[in-house]
C-alpha cells in the first residue's frame, strides 16, 4: 500500500484494469505520449502499447462517437475529454446513444463506456476549464454519474465503473488532483456505484456533498455536529443514505458549486421533501454558485461557495 494522489489513484484503476481485461482501450487528446493534461495516463501507453492507448484528434463528438462504437463491438472504451466543458460536443453521441443503447436494443446490447474528466473549480484555469454541470449528466437516462473525493475512492470507483455493463461518466475534481494523498492499496478493489459514504458522523445536521465541496463542507463543520455525506454517486444516488441521516438529524444542507438552479441538490431536496418532511425541523438549505457563467481565475474563489457561507447555512437550520 502507498500513498497516492487522485492522478495516480486513477493511473492505477486504469493499469490494473487493462492488465486484468485486454478489452479495455484508452481513447483521447494527448494521453498517449504525453499522458494527458494533468499525466492521468503517463506511461500507459509505453506498457500497452499504440493499439490500446490511442491518441485522438481534437474532436469531442469523434472520441465519444468511437467509444460508442467501440461498446457495440465488445470493447471497454474509456474515452478522455481535456475538460468538462469540451463534451459539450458530444452530449447528443451520450444522450441520444450510449444512454438508450440498453433500451433502444430491448436489453440485447449495452454500451459499457466510460467516460472521464476533470471538471470544477480551482485550478485557476481559463474559460470553460472550470465547469460544474453535472446536473446535465444526472438528467440523462441510461447514464451512470460518479464523483470521486479521494485517492482511495477515486481507484475504488473506478475499478468499478470499468466493470459496469452501462455507460459511466466519470467527473474527477480538478483541484483535488494533486492536493491530497491516502493510503490506496495496490491490488484490486471496487466500491459500489450507488451507495454513499458517510464521511463525518453527527447528530444536528445532514450536510450532502461531493468532490472537492465536500472537504470545504467539512471545514465548515468545526463546532456542528454534523453528519457529512459523500454522495460518490450522484446518478443513481443513494436515496436510502440521505434519508436515513435526515430522519436522525431533522436538518438538511446540500452543497455544490455549480449553480443552483437545476442543480442536483434541488433533486435532493425534493427527494426529502417527498419522504421525509415531516422529520425535518428547519427548512432545507442549497449553497451553490452564483447564477452566473463559471468566471475566469481572478473571480474562481468568489464564485466557489465559501467556508463562511456554509457555516451560516449550518448557523440557520440550527436555529430556526
């Protein structure tokens, strides 16, 4: 067991995985020789050589449209876009295709793809390399969402996106990349998709967070008894998790940075409105970007929800 970062969580899932399977096949801009942009892939393509490891041209439409075609021939495509905002171009090939596939094909094919990117704020990056629009992802039927917010649970789901039948979205918090290290272990390891973690127990307040929210939603905890889920998976999220903790604590605050309207914590907010509002002792509270375009570097701390922001959403659930 080493301690390892997210880029060399995600290199070791990756490695494991194509050893394991030779179905697996790494497609995108740049990860070949040069490893990607953050060296997600470094050195993947000196043991699997140009077949498995394919450098693609710059075409988000093209990378995604391969690996869907690459599923329905029984391959396991992970396809690489530099940032979230460039799949833009390829929503329709992932709306209209890798997610209907299942269905379209009444259950007699699937599209195991997987599809990874780093997305959020922090990197100090220039326009559209800071998206947060998961919300996008989660409404699409037939698609699985995963969000990882450590090393150990970046390698752990992963391992298990690989092995999924369906198609996966994989959003990597770009400024969690290098920022931490835990003990990951070597060998294989998987954890669920659709179950959540509990991050921190408490008593007072339900506090539902993913990637890099949920470390600053922890931060703000200092002198709350708060109880901190780490969603993981944000589609299908583990509805059970939530309500279980909300039940307990009576108080519900959702954090995310992408903006509020549409975002997922309004879904989760209606969920315990819908199962359990009659536990609840104090309204339901979002922290969420600003109804605003993802700024440029100088504005990313302004625009990202703050410590003391939380805190005050924390400070009104407890004294409503």
């Amino acid at each position: 067991m080493a301690k390892l970062n997210i880029v060399q969580a995600i290199n070791s899932a990756l490695k494991n995985e194509m050893k394991r399977n030779s179905d697996v096949v790494l497609l995108g801009e740049d990860i070949g020789r040069d490893g990607g942009v953050f060296r997600v892939t470094e050195g993947l393509l000196e043991i699997f050589g140009p077949e498995r490891v394919i450098d693609t041209p710059l075409a988000e439409l093209g990378i995604i449209g391969s690996a869907i075609g690459m599923a329905a021939y029984g391959l396991k495509p992970v396809a690489e876009i530099q940032f979230m905002a460039f799949s833009y171009a390829g929503l329709e090939q992932i709306f209209s295709h890798a997610g209907r596939i299942r269905s379209r094909s009444r259950g007699r094919f699937t599209c195991p793809i997987v599809v990874r990117m780093p997305y959020g704020i922090g990197i100090k990056a220039p326009e559209l390399h800071s998206e947060s629009a998961e919300a996008l992802f989660c409404h699409m039927p037939g698609i699985k969402v995963v969000v990882p917010s450590s090393p150990y649970n970046a390698k752990g789901l992963l391992t298990s996106a690989l092995r999924d039948p369906d198609p996966v979205i994989f959003l990597e918090p770009s400024r969690l990349y290098r920022s931490i290290k835990t003990d990951v272990p070597d060998e294989d390891y998987a954890i669920p998709l659709g179950k959540a973690a509990i991050y921190q127990e408490g008593k007072d307040i339900t506090v539902v967070a993913w990637g890099a929210m949920l470390h600053r939603a922890a931060e703000a905890s200092a002198g709350f008894d708060a109880e901190i889920i780490d969603l993981m998976t944000l589609k299908p999220f583990d509805e059970e998790a939530i309500l279980n903790s909300v039940r307990k604590t009576g108080r519900l605050v959702i954090a995310h940075e992408a903006t509020r309207s549409g975002g997922l914590g309004a879904e989760i907010a209606a969920l315990v409105a819908e199962e359990a509002v009659m536990h609840l002792k104090a309204p339901v509270i979002r922290v969420a970007g600003p109804e605003a375009v993802t700024p440029m570097a100088k504005l990313e701390d302004a625009y990202m929800p703050q410590i003391d922001r939380i805190r005050k959403a924390f400070a009104t659930v407890m004294e409503f």
